[in-house]
C-alpha cells in the first residue's frame, strides 16, 4: 500500500476524528473568510468611490486649533500667505493640475433680490445679504468636482480673474428671480455699514458697480446631511444661501474687501477699533485652498514636499480618503476590527489545529511505532499525515466557501449602524469641497462578493496553517524511538 492509499484509508476508517477535524477547519474557516471578506469589501468600496471623485488635496485651516489661539488670546493669527502659495507651487509645482480658492466677502444691497424659500427673512439691516465667492482660476472647483455646471453663458477668462473685473456667475435661481440672463449688465448698490452705540445702522460708505452676467450655473443638492437635518444649519437654509451665492474673481472680492475695511478703519480712527488695514491679509477669509493633482496617487509625495515649505501647524492637508475615513468611521472602525480578528484567527488556528492533531497522533502512536520499526522513514510518515489533514481541510475550506458570505452580511449589518454615529456639521459639508461622499452612498455601495484571488489566498493560508499544525504535532511524537512511541 502506498502513502496515498495509506492516507485514504486512515481518513476513511476513522469517520468522528476526520468530521471532528472538517467541522473545527469549517468554524475556523468561516471566521476568517468572512473577516477578509469584509476587510476586502471595505477597501473596494473606498477604491471604487475614489476612483469616482477627482484627486483632489484640500488645505483648510485647522479649526480647532484656531479656537485653541482665539481661547489663549492670541491677535496674531498665523494667516497662510501669498508667499506660502508661491513656495508650494515651486516645491510640488510638478504634481499639480491647477488650484483654486476662494476669498469671502458680503454684500448688503437693495438692488437684487434673494431666492428665499416661503416665510424666509431678509438679513442685515433689512438690506438683501449675498455671500461672494472668489476664484482663481476659470474652471473654478466646483465645476472640477462635478458639484456644479454652468448651463448658460461662460465662465471667467484669465484676464477678468487677473484684473478682478466686475463680471458675475450666479445660480439660475437667483437669476430668475430678479429676471436676468447672460449677457445682461446690472448695478448694485453696496452699503457699507456698522452698529452705533444704540445699535442703530450707521452707513460708512455706498460703492456701485456695473457688473455683467457671464454665466449661470446649476448646483447638484446637499447630500444626505440635506435630508437628516431638513438641510438647515443654526436657522439658514444652506441649499437657498448656495442659491444666493455670487461667484467674483478673487481679486475684485479682495478689492472689495480693503474698501470695507478702509471704511472700518476710518470710521474707528485708524486702528483705535482694533483694525489695522495696513496688516489686513486678503487670505484670512479663505477656509481652504484646493489643488487638482495630475494623480490620486501622488497626493503623500505632494503632501511631503509641500509641508517642508509651508511652516505653518495652523493648516493642514486632507485628500478624498480623508474624507471617506471620517464619513465612513464605522466602516473603518469594523475593517479595523476585522482585519484583527483574521490574523489572530489564523494564529489561534495553529494552536488548535496543532493540539487537536497531537491528540490524534497520540491516538495512533502504535500505527506510527509500526511504520518506523518496518523502515518507514520519518519524513514519509509526516508527509501521509499532511495529507491526510490537507485533504480533510480542504472539504472544509470549500465548505466554508459556500456559507462564508453570508456569515460576513450577517456580521457587517450587526456591526454596522443605520446611520453614522457623529455626521460632520453641515457648514463644514458646505466649506469642504472634499464633502461629496456621505454615508448612505457609502452604504449602497458595500457588497459582500467573492472573487477568485481571495478564494485562492484562503486555501492557501488554510492549507498553510494545516501544515504548521501537523508539524508542529508531529515532530513532538516522532523525536522519540520506535519502542517509546509504543509504549
């Protein structure tokens, strides 16, 4: 008989030590499998939205740091600068794309009317309030990000942006609202004002521009925050103040802004208020600057360059997988989990397995004593038993094939809430361009599915830790003589 019959019918002839062996290979089986299983689809998902969303690295203001300086008093907030923005270029010029930010800025005026949603109120005085977004360059972020489109007219020309030209984009909302299409040109009626010592409006300074219409542009709506939260934020509409927003160039807003602050300035005699217009930094109302990579895959290469440049802890660099990292927290917090309990399943399957098996070799101590007394060579006798082991487990590791996906669903949607245990605020879903992946999208797009390279790594760690097992078993019967084992 030779070593491949002699391994059947040991495996044959002893029925309750081979099923005891292809159930405790199933259980372990399972345990593992479906922890890959999910650690995979975890890492699939992220691929498969990532791949989805342009590779895009944000450097924003780290605001809890910011409250940090407010709360120790310091004036001196360490603004990034202009100069930051050209030694960033330089360093990691190569890996960008294009980048874009945008300066703020508001205008109190009564010559435009606001898309206001039934029972809406007026801001400021009375007047009509409108947020004012600047940008640098014309394919602005949110037409790169896909988060809006212009559906009439153009956008920016890189001389308007350059000379900060009196040319405006809007919503077609607000457009319709106050009855104008492209190419029409409207004045507006900009008040600067501040509260008097009765809290009366005190009117600082009226400044009018002619501004042109040069494109309109439709925004796609708030993700999910828009339906958990009815889409209101400390009592405003963000949806409607997207809707009211003007997109400028930054340099016209920029302008704007030093008027304002002249004006300021002057009313509280130079810098007796505590402004100083001198040391007015145009970026300070920026929340982030946002750089179009060549590639999603050189964002740590560009991070690493740009740091070494820009010495400043008060900004910090996030990519999209930041952003799926904090929306989709208990995915992650589960992969993490999971990702443990396959390593130490399959470090507490050799110690099983090798305990089950030395019990069984012990079981068979005078077979084995036999083999050696009639010649058998040691290494053979191994080898039968691996294979015997090898065979069993391999039943097993099929059979765990065939139930490990659902035993994954079932753990994924027990470890798993319906919703995200802390949403990110809505204004910050509103500032982040990196904010275009919520939780519920996340959640359509996690499947459980096997693939034909996971099926083979798992036969191979099983077969690989039957191995280890069977020796680290065997060796401690076989170190003895023949006649010792027979006793």
């Amino acid at each position: 008989m030779n070593l491949y019959q002699r391994a059947l019918a040991s495996i044959v002839r002893r029925i309750p030590k081979t099923l005891i062996l292809l159930i405790i290979v199933l259980i372990l089986g399972n345990i593992m499998l479906s922890s890959l299983l999910i650690v995979q689809s975890v890492d699939e998902t992220k691929e498969a939205m990532l791949r989805e969303l342009p590779p895009i690295v944000s450097l924003s203001m780290d605001f809890q740091k910011y409250q940090e300086l407010l709360e120790d008093g310091v004036m001196d907030i360490p603004w990034i600068t202009f100069e930051d923005l050209e030694n960033i270029e330089r360093a990691a010029g190569d890996y960008i794309k294009s980048y874009d930010y945008s300066m703020r800025s508001g205008l109190q005026t009564d010559s435009l009317q606001r898309v206001e949603q039934e029972g809406g109120f007026s801001f400021s005085f009375g007047r009509q309030t409108f947020n004012c977004n600047g940008t640098q360059i014309p394919m602005f972020t949110a037409l790169e990000t896909g988060d809006a489109e212009i559906i009439e007219g153009r956008t920016f020309t890189e001389q308007e942006l350059e000379q900060g030209s009196p040319v405006v984009i809007m919503s077609k909302e607000l457009a319709a609202e106050n009855d104008l299409v492209v190419g029409d040109t409207f004045t507006l009626e900009c008040v600067i004002s501040t509260f008097g010592a009765d809290f009366q409006e005190i009117v600082l300074d009226t400044i009018y521009y002619d501004f042109q219409l040069i494109g309109i542009i439709q925004y796609k709506s708030l993700p999910a925050q828009e339906e958990s939260s009815g889409g209101m934020f400390g009592g405003f509409d963000l949806e409607r103040e997207r809707l009211n927003n003007l997109i400028l160039p930054n340099r016209f807003i920029r302008d704007y802004n030093t008027k304002w602050m002249e004006a300021i300035g002057n009313y509280y005699g130079g810098g007796g208020g505590g402004f100083q217009t001198a040391d007015y930094n145009p970026l300070s109302s920026v929340p982030s600057f946002n750089y179009v990579l060549n590639s999603s895959e050189q964002f740590d290469q560009f991070v690493r360059l740009s740091e070494t440049v820009l010495n400043n802890e008060l900004y910090v660099f996030t990519s999209q997988e930041d952003n799926f990292k904090n929306v989709a927290q208990p995915l992650e917090s589960m992969r993490g989990i999971l990702n443990y309990v396959f390593y130490i399943t399959l470090g507490s399957s050799v110690v099983v397995l090798a305990l089950v098996l030395f019990a069984f070799a012990r079981d068979r101590k005078k077979e084995i004593g036999i083999y050696l007394a009639l010649g058998e060579r040691k290494a053979r006798i191994i080898l039968q038993l691996i294979m015997e082991t090898v065979a069993v487990g391999l039943v097993g590791a099929a059979l765990a094939v065939t139930s490990s996906t659902y035993l994954a669903s079932v753990i994924s949607q027990l470890m798993l809430p319906a919703q995200p245990v802390e949403e990110a605020p809505a204004f910050m879903m509103m500032e982040s361009v990196l904010a275009k992946i919520d939780y519920a999208s996340i959640m359509q797009s996690f499947n459980i599915g096997l693939d034909l390279p996971t099926i083979i790594y798992f036969f191979i760690a099983i077969i690989l830790t039957i191995i280890v097992a069977q020796l680290i078993a065997s060796v401690y019967i076989l170190r003895f003589d023949p006649k010792k084992i027979m006793m």
